[in-house]
C-alpha cells in the first residue's frame, strides 16, 4: 500500500510514509472514476425517465405516466432498493409487514438490509390485529430500536410504501407479484393525505403476549371493517390482506356476520351495517391497552 519507501533507488533503508499521503494517493483516481460512474449512472436514469414518458399511454404533452405497473418479484425488489438507496427524508409505509405483504418490503424496511439511510425518518401504519403476530412483533421491534415508528389503525388501508413524498408503490401482494409506481404529483398527494389521515387518528403499536386472545371489541371492530370491504366489492383475499389476518379467518368472520345481521347477500350486510353506523355515530377509538 506504499507505506514505506526507500530513502534512494536500490537501498534497504525503509522509511515510513504518512497513512494520510497514501489515502490521497488512493482517493483522488477512486474519486474521479466513482463520479464518472455516477454522471452516466444519473444520465442513464434520466433517458429512461424520458422514455417511460414517450410510453404512457393516453399521457398528454409527453408527461411522465402517472401509474407505471411492475410485473415480478426480482423487478419490484429492485425498484424497492433504487428508491430507499436514494430517500433523503421520508419512508412512509403502510402494511408493509404481516400476512400477504411481499418480502420485499419488508427487506427494505428492515434495519438489517441497510438501504434507508439512517438520517431518514420512517414510519409504519399496521392493522389493530398485527398486534398478536409474533413474526410483525419482532419487526416492529427491530425497527424501533433503529429508530423508526410504528403504529396501528382500523383503516383498511392497501399496502403501500412512500419515498420523500414524490413516489408512492401500491404493492398488490405477494401473491399477485405485481406492483405499481405512482409519481404522478397529484396522484401521490391524494393517497398521501389518506393515510397521514389515518396517521392522525392511529395509536402507538402496543406489543401483546404471545397467549392473549383478541379482544371481543377489536373483533368487533375487524368485522364491521370486512362488511365496509365487502360492499365495497373487495373479495375475500383483498379484505384479509388489507386487515392484516388470514383468508380462513376472515371467512369464518363473514359467516358469523351474516348470521348476527341477517343478511343474505355481501350487499345487504353492507347496507345494514350502514344504517348501524349512522344510528349509532362513528367508531369509538381504539383502547390503548397492551
């Protein structure tokens, strides 16, 4: 490493060089051949930012697309990685944990993988009930610890992940391998304000024993939000992923429902449980009790 030399050609007389003479020996050629790779790294992102404009279909003015679909495990991953590597401020997710959310997320997410910087805030929107899986539970630990925050809602919000508030990924579920990029500014404004919504009226994740049984107010809360869903036209898979629980669970929810209300169809469920909630007034907030 050129930490020593001889005092003159052909003699054994070594002398010991600087560390910080050799480092900038070193750094200048590494410098310059790093700044080079990022100049074509930075004009190779712009050229396909241009194309993916020229590509949209039905996009006035050569606009860039406002949803771009991404198709596969392999090429969501590495949209994921390119936009944590180059987050600067916000990581802002939703369901990102749990049942049906893809690994991928959860490998940006965690601290482990290194991809958010550190100086970057993060923030994590859970259903109520990921509060008695274990596996999320020990997430949410890791990304306590590094100093992220999690929190839990009632919304039955879709899974999500935003970066520096400019780029939104509707993450479809590991199942369906399909993701889709939002940049759109009024687009990524729109589901941003929904859930810094939900954001407001959340509670702080309240870690619970592995043995508790849920609450028969939290279930009561879960099934009026499968009613909501199912109305809505969602199908059993949409719901359960959305709630955070299983597709057996939330079908055993969907018979015990319809036997409380009476309904014969997923519509009329939706209509009495409307009928309810206007009578009665909105939900009253979540205990927050561990």
């Amino acid at each position: 490493m050129k930490l020593a030399r001889s005092r003159a050609e052909g003699r054994d007389d070594w002398i010991a060089v600087h560390p910080e003479t050799v480092r900038l020996q070193y750094a200048k050629p590494l410098s310059g051949v790093i700044d080079a790779w990022q100049a074509q790294l930075d004009g190779l992102r712009e050229q396909l930012d241009t194309l993916s404009g020229l590509c949209a279909d039905g996009v006035e003015s050569g606009g860039p697309s406002p949803v771009v679909t991404i198709e596969g495990a392999s090429a969501i991953r590495t949209a994921l990685e390119d936009r944590a590597a180059r987050c600067t401020e916000e990581v802002f997710a939703v369901q990102p944990l749990g049942r049906g959310a893809p690994t991928a997320a959860h490998s940006v997410l965690g601290p482990a993988s290194g991809l958010v910087p550190p100086t970057v805030s993060l923030r994590v929107l859970l259903p109520h009930l990921s509060r008695y899986d274990a596996e999320v539970r020990d997430c949410v630990e890791e990304i306590s610890a590094a100093g992220g925050e999690v929190r839990t809602t009632a919304a039955s919000l879709p899974a999500l992940i935003a970066f520096d508030r400019s780029v939104v990924f509707l993450l479809d579920g590991e199942e369906a391998g399909r993701a889709h990029m939002v940049k759109h500014e009024a687009l990524v404004e729109f589901i941003l304000h929904t859930v810094v919504s939900a954001w407001a009226t959340s509670v702080v994740f309240q870690r619970t024993g592995g043995n508790n049984r849920i609450p028969e107010w939290l279930t009561q809360e879960t099934k009026t939000a499968i009613v909501q869903l199912l109305a809505a036209g969602y199908k059993d898979e949409v719901v359960a992923r959305r709630l955070g629980i299983g597709v057996r669970t939330c079908r055993k929810y969907i018979a015990e429902m319809f036997g409380d209300l009476g309904a014969q169809s997923r519509f009329q469920a939706g209509w009495i449980i409307r009928d309810h909630m206007l009578v009665s007034g909105p939900e009253r907030p979540v205990a927050n009790t561990a």
